[in-house]
C-alpha cells in the first residue's frame, strides 16, 4: 500500500479519489473505476474535483452511500459478534494476531486500525 500525502493534503474520511481508493483495495484504478461508476448510478457516491485534471477528481459518499455503510457495518459486526462473541477478550486478541501472523506469511499489506483493534 502507498503512503498517503502529509495530513493537511487529505481529503476528509468521507472522500477519496480512484488512486488512493485502488491502493487501499490492491485493485487496478480501472476496477475501482467500475465500481465507482456503478456505485454513482445507484445513487451511492458522487464524483467531485480534488485538484485539476480528469485524474484528481474524487468521490465521496451520499446520504444514502453514508446510510448503506452503516449498515452493512452494522450487518458485519454483529456476524462477527456471532461468530467470536463467546471467546474471551484475551483470546480474541490472540486471534487477531494469529490472522496478522497469517496475512503477513501471505505477502499482506500490514493491517492497522482495523475493527476490532
């Protein structure tokens, strides 16, 4: 994963553009494209300008985009609460390093801030 410009050069959490939405998801721009795309006529995100040029355009999420993921956020977390809310925190942990462990082995980006850290 690419490093991300200085904190004063970011776009808020909410918006993003192609580039930096690709590197986070180990994907092509031109998949993320797609998605974008589908996503915009659903009604889900839109296009905005994040600096000069077709290629700093951005995308950020609509009220209904905003709506969907939390959702499917909340959809997430309380599978996962089914699936490891009866291990105890100690071992939830030890879980969560094991899987690190596992993804670096695999070649992984290193996972930081994920849900659940």
């Amino acid at each position: 994963m690419s490093a991300l410009p200085a904190r004063a050069s970011r776009p808020p959490p909410h918006v993003n553009t192609i580039r930096r939405s690709a590197d986070a998801c180990m994907v092509t721009r031109g998949a993320i494209t797609q998605r974008v795309e589908r996503a915009a006529k659903a009604g889900l995100v839109e296009r905005t300008t994040a600096g000069s040029g077709y290629h700093a355009r951005a995308v950020s999420l609509t009220d209904a985009g905003t709506a969907l993921l939390d959702r499917v956020v909340a959809d997430l977390l309380t599978t996962e609460d089914r699936l490891i809310g009866h291990l105890a925190p100690e071992r939830r942990d030890q879980l969560a390093d094991l899987l690190r462990e596992l993804l670096a082995g695999l070649g992984g980006a290193r996972l930081t801030g994920q849900v659940g850290d």
